[in-house]
C-alpha cells in the first residue's frame, strides 16, 4: 500500500507543479479590457432616448453600461497594480504611498473615461 500512496504522492506533486503564466498575458489582458471598453462606450454612444419608452430597449445599454464599468474598473486596477512596486519604493511613508496610489487612479480613470 505504501507504493500506491507515494505514487498518489508523485502525481500530485506533479500536478501541482506552479506554471508562470505566459509572457504577453498582461498585454492581452490590457488589450481585451481596453477592447470592452471601447465597445460598450460606443454601444452607450448609439442607443437613443426615444426608444428607451420600451423596456425591452433597456438590455442594450444596462448590460453595456455594466460591462463598461467592469471592464475600465478591471483596467484601472491592472494598471495601478503594475506599477505599485514603483510607488511603493519612491514613498517614505504609508500615508504617502497611499496618496500617490490615489492619484494614479485618478489619472488612469481620466485616461479611460472618454472626454466629455
């Protein structure tokens, strides 16, 4: 019995065995976020308020408003993120480091909310 547990052992060491993930996947990532984004902006740009009297026109517009805020909080995130370490070493303090957190997305959300 004590070789059936080891090679139950080996085969989930083996299959636990971390994976990196691939080296672009950042980048798609960033480039499907920002792809949703723009989508559901232009969507939300398209729908008239005339045809909004029947709700069955609400679908549209609900669910691209909520992918559009999904997909630019997810972007603004993934961006901050990356360059935490940055920020992390250039403040002195925690106090600090959060402000300079608060301003990055800030200005990441500027960069994605289209100008109006």
């Amino acid at each position: 019995m004590s070789s059936g547990a080891a090679d139950f052992e080996a085969l989930l060491r083996e299959a636990l065995t971390p994976v990196d993930p691939p080296a672009d996947l950042k980048k798609r990532l960033e480039l499907t976020l920002v792809n949703l984004t723009e989508l559901a902006q232009e969507e939300l740009e398209a729908w008239e308020l005339k045809s909004m009297r029947n709700p069955r026109n609400w679908v549209r517009p609900a669910a691209a408003a909520v992918i559009g805020a999904s997909a630019g909080t997810a972007l603004v995130v993934l961006r901050v993120r990356s360059r935490h370490r940055a920020r992390k070493q250039q403040s002195g303090s925690l106090l600090e480091l959060a402000e300079r957190t608060v301003q990055d997305i800030a200005e990441e959300a500027r960069r994605i909310l289209p100008d109006r």
